[in-house]
C-alpha cells in the first residue's frame, strides 16, 4: 500500500501498509484461524471446522469497503467480518460455519487484530529509532571539542559544544525509545474473553485455549481478558506521546540551528517551490509536523479509559483508529529524523563566529565568579554591569571595556583577563556530561 497524500507527512509506507485494510483483515483472519485449530486440537470444536475456516481465510476475497459499511450498523468491524467470514465457509462445509468464532466476541477480535498489526509493524519505528540513536552518537563524538553559543529563553548564552547538545539528544531520545519499547512489549497481549471475560461458552476449556490461542498469535497470555481495562494500551500510546516529544525537540532545536541568522547546522533540506535561494528544513518540518498530532491523539485515547463495567460503548470502538494514527506518526517522526541527523552538516567556523560575534557579553558570568571573590559581589556587579552597558553601546569587546577598569586590573591577572573570553576554557563539565550521556565510562 502507497502512502495517501493527505498522510504523507504523517505516516511511512511500512506503516500504511502495517495498518491498511489488508494488513487489519489479515490480522483477524489469523485470529479466527488460530482460535478454530487451538478448539480443533482440545476437542472443543471438529478438526473439519478448523480445516474449512481456514481454507476460506483469504483476506482478498473480502470486501473491506462493504465491511466497513456494515460495520456502521453494528458498531464494530468485527460483527460484519464473522458474518462474512461465516458465509464464506458455509460455501464449502455449512456445518463449520457454525464454529467460526466459537466462544469468541467481537471485542476479541478486533482487540487482538489491533496487537497483532502493532506487533507486526513496530520494528519499523525502532529501525527508524536505532538510526536515530546510531546517528546522535556518531555526531556527539564528533563534534565532541566543537564549542558554540549555548541559548537560554532563545538568548545568548555562555558556551556549550555542539557535542553535549548532540549527546542530550541522544539521552533523551534513548531514556523515551526505552520506555517506549518496554510499554509495546506490555501491550501486544492476547485478548480472549468470550461474551462476559469469562470463556463460559467454552466450558472448562477456557484458560486451555486461551494458553493454547497465544502461543499460537505469538502472543504474550495476560491471564485473563482485558476488554474495559485499557492501561497497557495507554502506556503505550502515551509512551509514544512522550518519544515524538523527543524527536520534536531534536526537531526544533535543528530547524532554529538551520535559520540564516545562525546558520551553525543544516540538513539536506528541500526546495522552495519560489525562492531558489532557499534551503528549508523539510525533514525536521515533516518530524515536527508528525509529533504535532499525537498529544491530541493520546488525550483521545485516555478519554476512552473510563469504560463501563465488562464492555464498555464507544470507547474502545475509538481505540483502533487512534493507536494507529498514534503508531503512524510516530514513526513519520523518527523516519525524518534520522533522516535530518545522518545529513547534517555541522559549521563550527560559524559556531565560533557567532561566539565572537556577542563581543564577549556570554563570558559575564564568568568574570563575576572571578571578581566577586576579589572585590564583592556588589562592587563586581556594578563594574561588569557598567562594562556591558559601554560594550553594547559603544559596540566594543565587553573583556576590552572591563580590562580597562583599574579596579579590575588590580584584581584580576593579566593572563586572566586575556584568556576571560576563550570559550575553550569555559566549558566547565561539558565532557564529562556528554560522556555519560553517551554511555562512555572513560574518565
């Protein structure tokens, strides 16, 4: 399956495919076919049932479309596919299509088709998640000494390097992949409960065939039904809340590093459609545009929570819809990403240059941790607040100015006040910080 136009932003082809209408068809025809031949082998139903609903499980010769008119009327995708399903069979063996769906309700149906195509899709977003990482590393070893301008409330600030900034990205992102990969590992659980989430229709079988129906899905069994508590979902969903939060961030920061006013960083980027001269951050556009949808996204899906009592109406009937547009977006975002972060060019000519270009007002603080000492706090205040203000107005070298000051030359070395705007020497724990960001235990 293509990506439509109208989600090329906000999905990949992987997972357009992982959730279209074949893969969703395909997801509850395993399930059928599973739970028939699990009934088969414990004698619950006959192995001819089994035999015929699996020879007419053939998601092309279901009508998605007319399944989903259909599904209008009954509220769930599920109803008008067992009834489609049991007509197919009963073409070949009326009997059997007595035993489609045996024991079975709609809710496990579509339940466990939705974690079936989740879990078959996800390795597409941690593939994307691992380049990410891959690619954040790579660029905080790099640029490990490559010093610029730290910025705070989007100001000037005094000098960080490019390679702590890369490493806390790739901090972030690793801690948000981690808690991701944990909460969709606690959701691709099977979900059997039969009418009320107690298996009655099968009689004493019931913990058998759902033991017996996971490890046929390839299913972690949660030991009983799940059909009105949707916490593992939630986790997931909000999990994914959190990592597109990350690549966001990534996103941002990126797209600000990229403006002409700063020009430090750039990816690929793509074309303006009427300014030759432009080169746009497209692919932290696309992330950012993907990460936009999913906060609405998991509020959707944590309204739907409160569900009532056995089986709730209308919330889980939202779910499906919203953890694929959750899942979709997700991994839009780490596509582009990783994308953006394996081209990036980093300019640390122009770092440095913008450095110099705040005629050293960033180093401030640092002659305040070296005057206060010396003179009071008060008296340095006042003098490095004078040398600002004659800096900013006189557009002079703030160091210049406060070199200058008697008060400061008879306080302060002359190797001191030389070295006081080198950005090199004002970096404080920066390595140290990258490197456990990084996981590096050198010392």
């Amino acid at each position: 399956m293509t990506l439509r136009l109208i989600e090329s932003l906000v999905s990949t082809e992987p997972l357009a495919a992982g959730f279209s209408d074949n893969a969703i068809l395909a997801a509850l025809l395993k399930f059928e076919v599973a739970l028939a031949r699990v009934e088969a082998r414990l004698g619950v139903i006959p192995k001819a049932a089994a035999d015929a609903i699996a020879g007419a499980a053939v998601p092309a010769d279901f009508d998605a479309a007319a399944i989903a008119r259909a599904a209008r009327e009954s509220g769930t995708v599920a109803i008008a596919f067992v009834d489609t399903l049991r007509k197919r069979v009963a073409r070949s063996n009326a009997t059997a299509a007595t035993f489609v769906h045996w024991g079975a309700t709609s809710q496990d149906a579509s339940d466990t088709a939705l974690v079936l195509c989740l879990q078959h899709a996800f390795p597409s977003v941690i593939a994307d998640h691992d380049r990410v990482v891959r690619a954040l590393r790579a660029l905080s070893d790099q640029h490990a000494g490559t010093v610029m301008l730290a910025r705070t409330l989007l100001q000037s600030a005094p000098p960080t390097t490019f390679g702590l900034k890369a490493a806390g990205w790739f901090g972030l992102v690793s801690r948000t992949g981690a808690q991701m990969a944990r909460a969709v590992e606690e959701a691709c659980v099977l979900q059997f409960g039969g009418a009320s989430g107690t298996l009655a229709a099968v009689g004493s079988n019931g913990v058998a065939v759902a033991t017996a129906l996971a490890q046929e899905l390839g299913l972690r069994n949660p030991g009983a039904p799940w059909h009105a508590h949707r916490d593992r979902l939630a986790s997931f969903v909000a999990a994914c809340g959190v990592y597109t939060g990350a690549i966001a961030k990534i996103a941002r920061d990126t797209a600000l590093l990229m403006q002409d006013e700063v020009a430090e960083a750039a990816e690929r980027g793509g074309g303006s459609s009427t300014m030759p001269h432009k080169r746009n951050p497209a692919g932290c556009a696309v992330a950012l545009a993907a990460a936009a949808r999913v906060p609405g996204l998991v509020a959707t899906f944590l309204s739907t929570m409160p569900q009532e009592h056995e089986r709730g109406v209308g919330g889980w009937h939202a779910e499906a819809s919203t953890v694929a547009a959750v899942v979709q977006a997700t991994a839009s975002a780490a596509s582009a990403i990783a994308g953006v972060l394996e081209g990036l060019t980093v300019d640390a000519e122009r770092m440095r240059a913008n450095i110099a270009a705040t005629n050293g007002v960033v180093f401030a603080e640092r002659a305040m941790t070296l005057l206060a000492p010396a003179i009071g706090r008060d008296k340095a205040s006042e003098l490095i607040a004078s040398a600002l203000d004659a800096a900013r107005r006189e557009r002079r070298g703030f160091v210049d100015v406060l070199a200058a000051n008697a008060d400061v030359k008879a306080a302060l070395p002359a190797d001191v006040l030389t070295t006081l705007a080198d950005p090199d020497a004002y970096l404080g724990a920066a390595e140290q910080f990258r490197r456990h960001l990084i996981g590096d235990s050198r010392k």
